[in-house]
C-alpha cells in the first residue's frame, strides 16, 4: 500500500489529465506530491526513501509552471503524461547508475537494519529497481507512440499506464521471496 501512497501524485494526475484543465491537474500533482513528502517526512522517513515523491515535485513543479506559463504548448497538453513517465525513468535508471536504487531506501523502511548491508538485500533491490525503471521506460515511450499513433486513444494510453505500475508492483511484492529461496537453494548445505 505504500507504493499506492508514493504514486498517489502521479495517478492523479494521470486521472485528472483530459477531465480538468492540464494546469490543475499538474497543480495538483505537484500540491499531492508536497503534502505526501511532508507527510511522510514529518513520520520519520528519510529522504532515500521519498525518492519517488521527491521528484514527483520537482516534475510536477517543472510541468505547473511551464503550463501555466504557455497553456497552449503541444508539451504540456500532449506529452505531460508520457513525461511523467520518462521522468521516472530517468529518476530509476539513474539511481541504478549513481549505485544507489531507489527502492533501496524503500526497502529499508520494512527490513532490519542488520539486512541492509547483506549482498541478496542489495541485488534483490537492483533487480526490482530495473524492473521500475524497465516499466516506466515502456510506459513512457509507450505513451508518446500512442499519442502519435492514436492521439484519440486517452483508454490504451490509460491501460498502458495502469499495467507499467502493476507489473512492477507485482513483481516487488513477490520477487525478495523468490531470490531468498533460490539463494537459499543455491547455498544450502
């Protein structure tokens, strides 16, 4: 539930993208994403671990302004959603290349400390992080074909959206289970 918390910014948005004016739907983006970073702030999560809703708010700040600035740009009005999605991306991809995946800190908000520094801990959170950033790089690129191909489209552009964010879920839930047993396996006696 707590990826749903984390997204929360970015679903609404995405929702809101088509139904209301592209500038509130960013404006309220950005505002979701302050409050959810505050929030989860405010009860003790280090900064590591609010990566998603930290550039959450440098984009949706970046996307408000710039809407409000020129309401009528092909960007802004077309691609805000797949740039949401190249964002993170980017966001993922590029904590895997600082070394530092961003579900890492995430992680550690629900394991023991004696854990974080365990080899499988690490690994299991790299392999995770590019299935993220794997997700999102689909969902985005995705999202710009479709709006080329099928600019009407806002169902296939919504479906590929909500997939890129379940199969990642899915697979972070169920992963760290099966690469403890298949290391367990691997180094049993």
């Amino acid at each position: 539930m707590t990826y749903l918390v984390s997204f929360l910014p970015w679903i609404a948005v995405s929702a809101l993208t088509g139904v209301v004016d592209i500038r509130y739907a960013l404006l309220t983006g950005l505002v979701l994403a302050v409050a959810v970073t505050l929030r989860q702030r405010r009860a003790g999560r280090a900064w590591d671990a609010l990566v998603i809703e930290a550039s959450a708010a440098v984009y949706f700040a970046g996307c408000a302004v710039a809407a409000f600035a020129a309401p009528d740009s092909a960007f802004v009005t077309h691609y805000a959603s797949a740039g949401a999605s190249l964002w993170l991306a980017a966001v993922a991809w590029g904590s895997l290349a600082v070394g530092r995946p961003f579900t890492l800190g995430i992680a550690r908000t629900s394991v023991p400390a004696e854990l974080w520094d365990n080899p499988l801990f690490r690994r299991v959170n790299v392999v995770i992080t590019r299935v993220w950033a794997a997700a999102f790089t689909v969902g985005g690129v995705g999202a710009v074909w479709l709006r080329h191909a099928r600019p009407e489209d806002g169902a296939a552009r919504t479906v590929l959206t909500v997939v890129c964010f379940l199969v990642p879920i899915v697979f972070t839930v169920r992963y760290p289970a099966v690469a403890r047993a298949r290391y367990l396996r691997d180094h049993a006696e």
